[in-house]
C-alpha cells in the first residue's frame, strides 16, 4: 500500500515535466549490498582500521607505478541504466586497467584489457585459492561498463591481493566474454531493482511534500532573515557560522531551510550533528512539528554501539551473539519492512525490531540511515576517522550532504581529542611481559619502542616538545606488523583485549603521525616511573576541513559562539566562510545584569576572606527576589569552600542543593527536579561550571530566576594550557588586514594565546550558564558575574549584544542593585503566561 502510494506520487510528479529523476549508487555499494551474506564476526577487525585502509592506499600506488606504460591506474567509470520511470547511475574507479591502444586511439584487442582490482590486507594472502566473491562483483562490474563503453568482445578480470606487511603478491585472473558480463550484470540490476526503485519513488514523494511546506509558525523577529541566511549558504554551497542568541528559534531556522534545499535538489540528505545526546530533542521535535505539517521524510537517529547493543556485554561474533549469527541473511528482509512502514526511526524503535527480527540494531540503524533523509548523530560520525560513515562520503558523494553543527562551540575541544593521540611507555613493557617467549620479533620490536622512551626521558622534567619521531615511527610499524600477524594466526592470549586496545592505539597513533604539520605539537611527558608520547592537534581546522569539503554546506551554530572569529579560525579551512549574528527576541529589560568590581577568584585571593564575601554576595542577590537560583563555581573546591562559609548560624532561610563529583542519571534527574518544585522559600543550587548542570537543560518560568557566576573559570594551567598558549602566541597575527595600505606600514602585532588558551574557552562556560536563565519570552531573571575581571575590555569583547546594559556593583551595592532591577520588572511586566499551549513548543 505504502509502495503504490508513492508510485502514483512519483507519476503524478513525472507527468508535471520535472527533469528526469538519477538514483545514484557507487559500484562498490551495489556489490556489497547484494554480496553480503552470513555473520558478523569482529575477530579479524584489525584488517578494516583507519590505519589499515592507509597502508592500503599506500601499496595500491607502489604497485599502480609498478605498471608499464599500458598500466592506466584510478580509472573512473560511470553507466547510465534506463529503468523507466528514471535513470540508475552507477560509477566507481577502477583501481588499474591494462591496455593498449591502436594508431587512431581505440582499445586494442590484440591482447586482452584487463581490469585489475587491488585489495590489501594483512591475511596471508599465499594460502588464497580464489578470489572473494564480492570484490570479483566490484572487478566484474567495472569490467563491464569499460567493455561495453569501448565495444569489447571479451575482458580479462585480474584480482591482485597484497599482504599490507610483507608486500606478498596473490594475482588470480579470468576472461569473460561481454555477453556473459552482460547477462550476470542484468541480474544483479533486477536484484538492486526494489531498492531502486524505492528510492526513486520516496525521494519523489518527499520532494512534493517539501515543496508544500510552509514554516510552521509565524516568524519570530528576525527569524526569516536567518532562513534566508541558511539557504543562501546552501544554495552557495558555503560554510556558514551562525551566532543565535536562546530564543532565536536557530534550531528550526536551520533546519526549515535545509529541508527546503532538498526538496530543490540542493542535496540529499541533512546531518544534524551535536555533541550530546541531550541536545537532539530539540532537533527531533523541530521533526515531528514539521511532519505534522506535511513533511515526509525518512528520519534516522544514530546511537553508539554499545548502547544500542541487546547482550549484557558486546561480543560481535556469532559465537557469542545470536544477533550476529546470520545477521546478513536476514538484514535486507529486516530493512525493507521498515522502510516500507514507518519514517522515524528512533533507538527504541530500532532495538525492538531488531530483536524481533534477529539482527544487530546498530547495523540495522546504519542501513536504515543510507536510505534516510535526515540523519541525527554525534559529531564523530562525520568528523573523526575513526568512526566516520564512510559509506556517505565517498566519491563525487559530495552534493548529496548537508551538515547542520549544534552547539558548535563544542567542536573545538571535540576536534583537538579526534586529531590527536597519545602512547605510553608502559604499552610497550605490556607488550613485552605478555609475549615473553612466545613472540621473539614483537619482543624485539616492542623493546625499540621502550629504548626510544628511556633514551629520552633519563634527564626529563615535566616535559619536553620534540621535532620528529620518525625512527619511532618506524618501529611502531614493526610493532604492529607483529601483531597483525597475531591476530590472524593466533593462538589468542589470555590478556586478548589488552592487546587489542594497546593495538589499535598504536594503529591510530601511526593514523595521526601522518597529519603530522606545523599544527601539531610532538610533546613527551614524564609520568614518575611511566612516560607519555603525544601528538597533540593545536588548530584542528585543516583536518576539520578536509571532512566540510565532504559536503555540499555546513552549517556552524550555537547561542555561545562569541567571538566569532575565534571559531571560525578553528573549525574552517575556508579562509572567508559567512557569519551573522542573530537577533535576540528577548527584550532588554527581561534580564539585569550586574558585575562585581571589588571581588576576585584569581588564585592568589583564594583565601577565606575571598569564600566569605561570596557568600555574602549570593546572599545578598537570592535576598532580593525569592526564587530558585543557580550559582556556579570553577571548580569542586571552591564551591565547597564556598558553601563552607555560607552555611552560618541564623542562614537557614534558603534550601541548599549541592552536586556531587558523582551522580548517576537518577541523581541529576532528581536535582534537576528539585529546581522544578513549587516552593515557598528560596532554593540555592551549587554547580561546577561547564558541568553537567551548565549546558543543554531547560528551565523555563519560575524553575530559575537567577545565576550567579562565581569567579572567572579558566582552564586550569598545565601541560595543555601552557602549550597552547605557546602555540598561538607563535603564530603571526595582525589587528587588520593589511592589503592596500601603503607600502612599508607595518600593523600592531597581537599574541592571541592567552585567548585561545584561556580567556575564550573560560568565557564560553560563562555564556552557557548565564543562557540557563532567560529560556522563554515570559521569563524574568537576574545575571550576577562576580569577577573584577569581567570589567575588562578584552573579557566584554567576548559579551554578547544584549549584555551592553550591565550595571557595576560592590558587595554593598548589589542587594539594592538586584532589588531595583526586580522592583522594575514588577512595574513593567506582570508575567503574563501563554495562552495556549502550543505557543511553548518551539523551545531552543
């Protein structure tokens, strides 16, 4: 029912003299796609790593240049089917094709061409007695389109497999005439036929209902303009960084627009990327009010294996799990029956079914997500190589992706851990006490690597920036080879996942060397009886825009992207992406704002002097106004110390809630509640800032009237820190540009590590909690930053717009300052509350 319904969609569409509709697919999906069959086993994982995959790479262009002058390496193939209604379009590289040519140009058939297809791998390839049946599909199916594009009666196949480690060679070779090639093409074209021809249908379908739709609520000021905004960067195909203060409605404002983009064949499919998991729900309800007015799109959230997983304790190997025990005969049965039923597929939704149908969840969710419009997932899988969905981003894949980036002051931090690695001293003595007499060669390998440490670290304090590595290297290659072997032949150890976890380190450690640029930092570190060796990304913004350019637009948001060149020197290689800075809807008197100038939590005051007047300033501000506050401190210590000195005799008319260093969901839950409550007297909520109270929590009305920010919360200063500094500091960086002056002048040069360091990152917490307070038009509340620091002009160049009215305080100032500020509100705004409800669902 579902199928025909789209069927007539589809037509109706056809009829109206719409260009032709392509359904485009790569040889390699098509192969795979119909190949798969059996379990899923991860006992071989090793050969399938980042690290694996560039090793191949590399011995794919020795043996490309190996080649005579016949040998044509990287040959890039398409075909055009006609399936009726519209066109499947298939296209791959053939990794080499050997042939001649004659005096006018065309393919000789003097001697047969052949296609050779390379696989790499870190099998013993000698013990091969023919080749894999799907990478012969992936050598047959460019072998027919080279055939049938130069009118060829026979083709040679030639599959090369190559160990990665000993450069071992296996050639298996078969002729096949075009009629034969043909015929077998033909079948697997009726195979794919179904999932074709559901693509085509549903894009069909989802491209009128697209066009239809209409932005779900009248436009909040300034809200069509960033619309606008995003579409124009789409259609561009630009990057765009988009600062929107809470209220703006930036979630749908980027999503309305690039929803629309598909529905113009700007692109095919929308990343929505956050950095927590919290952060989707937003984006999902933006979903659901979007279906509610008629949009159809197929809607997949990805969630991490591991909590997608039905045992108690992963193990992906039929042995042990029933789920991976023929999961890839059932799958495509599994995958079509959801498809055709239902559009939202959400974890709970994919963990039942899967369970019903006896297949692994998580790669039921990642099949449904190549059929899917909208994608929600962590940053991870776009940005980190690791776990990045390859599968959406191969070649000429580029137009199809849109990436919308929430809460992208995350990605930063986020980018800096992908893009970097870190090895240990004690890795290597594992190694070496584990395969003691069992394993001469990683014994030898692994103690090259433990002299390199012991060779460097007799006189080390601290630590200490190194210029290269590259014998280290060499000798990590050694380490893994070795293990390789292993993990192939066997007998497994005991200490089994140890190894595994030390290898793979290794495998992405020698990933990250080679990213190795003037962006790094080689840094060895003395850990007492231990060492560490890091490679640690310092600007992440090459290696970041190396994945943007994977898309067609990417779409930076946040309410705390302040100052916005910061960011945009971080997270993009384009040199001059867009930004604009959105209006806020909330209006200048719903919030006051005071700064304390005669307090300080610089580490030279922390004394308690310094912890008494603070407790004495958030009793003064929650004295004001009764209500339910939040107050943030840098750090456990100070807040206890803090709450040490608010707790006096006689201070016993407000409700104190503390967090813990650990509290399980239930515990923040129940925190959480707490602020929610109907009370009569005042509630004080102690948090650490940049915790998890800080960000991503809603608390709208009565549930919060205040934050106090206690202190400037830079990062602490350590290895990292200092580190960075330096870095930015080294870099050259001028106040302007200095095109078209005049010859000879020279601009005031401007260090920036502090900034980059410290000052930025602190302030970013400081944002995100004071956003916590003003969440709805009808809110009121107070902001209190209790720093002399923050009346510096280089800490307000980072204050966002609304922020100019703040009012300077002391401790014997702020009670009447706060109260005025209240008094005012009275006056102005009764508070009144929406009436009707649905007013409310657009929360962002």
């Amino acid at each position: 029912m579902v199928m025909e319904a789209m069927k007539e969609e589809a037509l109706a569409t056809i009829e109206s003299g719409q260009p032709r509709e392509r359904i485009l697919l790569s040889v390699r999906e098509l192969v795979e796609f119909l190949g798969r069959n059996g379990d899923i086993d991860d006992r071989s994982q090793g050969r399938d790593s980042l690290a694996a995959m560039q090793a191949g790479s590399r011995l794919h262009r020795r043996l490309q240049k190996q080649g005579t002058s016949a040998y044509h390496p990287e040959v890039p193939l398409r075909i055009s089917i006609d399936m009726g209604e519209y066109d499947l379009e298939i296209s791959g590289r053939a990794d080499g094709i050997i042939y001649e040519q004659d005096e006018r140009g065309e393919i000789s058939e003097e001697s047969l061409p052949v296609i050779d297809e390379i696989k790499g791998m870190y099998q013993d390839v000698l013990v091969f007695e023919g080749p894999l049946s799907v990478h012969l599909a992936q050598a047959k199916v460019y072998a027919w389109i080279f055939a049938k594009e130069h009118g060829l009666s026979a083709i040679r196949v030639q599959m090369t497999y190559a160990n990665l480690d000993t450069e071992q060679i296996r050639r298996f070779q078969e002729d096949f005439g075009l009629e034969d090639l043909g015929r077998w093409f033909d079948e697997q074209i009726k195979a794919y036929r179904p999932w074709a021809d559901f693509r085509f249908h549903w894009k069909q379908l989802r491209n009128e209902s697209i066009r239809a739709l209409d932005f779900p609520y009248a436009y909040r000021p300034g809200q069509k303009k960033l619309v606008s905004d995003v579409y124009r960067s789409i259609h561009r195909g630009k990057t765009l960084f988009i600062q929107a203060p809470t209220g703006a409605g930036k979630t749908l404002s980027v999503l309305f627009p690039a929803i629309k983009a598909m529905g113009e064949k700007e692109a095919d499919r929308i990343f929505y990327l956050t950095a927590k998991s919290v952060t989707r729900s937003v984006a999902k309800d933006s979903i659901h009010l979007l279906t509610d007015g008629g949009y159809r799109g197929k809607t997949t959230e990805i969630v991490a294996r591991d909590k997608m997983c039905l045992l108690q304790e992963r193990s992906c190997n039929p042995e042990d799990c029933p789920y991976a025990r023929g999961h890839f005969d059932r799958i495509n049965a599994a995958l079509y029956d959801c498809l055709t039923s239902r559009d939202l597929f959400d974890r709970n939704f994919i963990m039942e079914y899967a369970k019903q149908s006896q297949v692994c969840p998580f790669e039921l969710c990642l099949d449904l997500a190549s059929f899917s419009d909208n994608i929600f997932c962590d940053y991870n899988y776009v940005f980190d190589p690791n776990a990045s969905l390859t599968r959406f981003f191969g070649e000429g894949r580029r137009e199809e992706n849109l990436l919308l980036v929430d809460e992208a002051h995350n990605l930063v931090d986020r980018a800096r851990q992908m893009y970097s690695e870190t090895l240990f001293w004690e890795d290597f003595h594992t190694l070496r006490r584990f395969f003691k007499g069992k394993n001469p060669k990683l014994m030898r390998a692994a103690g090259k690597c433990s002299r390199f440490f012991s060779d460097r670290t007799r006189d080390l304090e601290d630590y200490r920036i190194l210029d290269n590595i590259d014998s280290f290297v060499l000798a990590l290659m050694n380490v893994v080879s070795c293990i390789s072997v292993y993990l192939e032949e066997g007998p497994r150890l005991d200490e089994h996942e140890q190894i595994l976890e030390i290898y793979f380190r290794i495998r992405y450690f020698l990933t990250v060397a080679d990213w190795l640029d003037q962006r790094y930092r080689i840094v060895l570190e003395e850990l007492g009886k231990n060492a560490a060796l890091h490679l640690d990304c310092m600007d992440p913004s090459q290696l970041l825009g190396r994945r943007i350019e994977l898309a067609r637009s990417c779409i930076f948001f946040s309410a705390t992207l302040l100052p916005i060149r910061y960011y945009k020197d971080l997270l993009s290689a384009d040199r001059q992406p867009y930004a604009v800075y959105a209006d806020s809807v909330f209006k200048e008197e719903q919030h006051g704002l005071v700064i304390a100038s005669d307090v300080s939590s610089r580490y030279q005051l922390r004394n308690p002097a310094t912890y008494r007047r603070y407790a004495d300033y958030i009793r003064r501000i929650s004295h004001a106004r009764q209500g339910n506050y939040m107050v943030f401190f840098p750090s456990y210590r100070f807040m206890e110390e803090v709450y040490g000195e608010f707790l006096l005799p006689g201070q016993e008319d407000c409700e104190v809630l503390v967090q813990e260093r650990e509290m399980s969901e239930e515990d923040r839950e129940s925190f959480l509640g707490q602020l929610q409550k109907k009370r009569r007297s005042t509630l004080l909520a102690f948090c650490v800032i940049g915790g998890i109270f800080s960000e991503g929590i809603d608390l709208p009305g009565d549930s919060l009237i205040g934050a106090v920010i206690v202190g400037m919360p830079l990062p602490q200063v350590n290895r990292q820190t200092r580190i960075l500094k330096d870095y930015f500091d080294s870099r050259s960086s001028f106040d302007e540009d200095t095109e078209g002056l005049p010859k000879g002048i020279r601009l005031r040069e401007r260090k920036e590590g502090f900034a980059y360091a410290y000052l930025y990152p602190g302030m970013n917490k400081v944002l995100q909690a004071a956003g916590r307070v003003i969440r709805t038009e009808w809110d009121r509340g107070i902001i209190a930053l209790l720093d002399d620091r923050f009346l510096r002009g280089d800490y307000q160049d980072c204050f966002p717009r609304e922020w100019k009215h703040y009012q300077r305080v002391s401790i014997g100032t702020v009670e009447s300052q706060v109260g005025k500020f209240w008094d005012q509100t009275d006056v102005s705004d009764q508070r009144k509350r929406p009436r009707e409800e649905g007013e409310q669902k657009e929360k962002d």
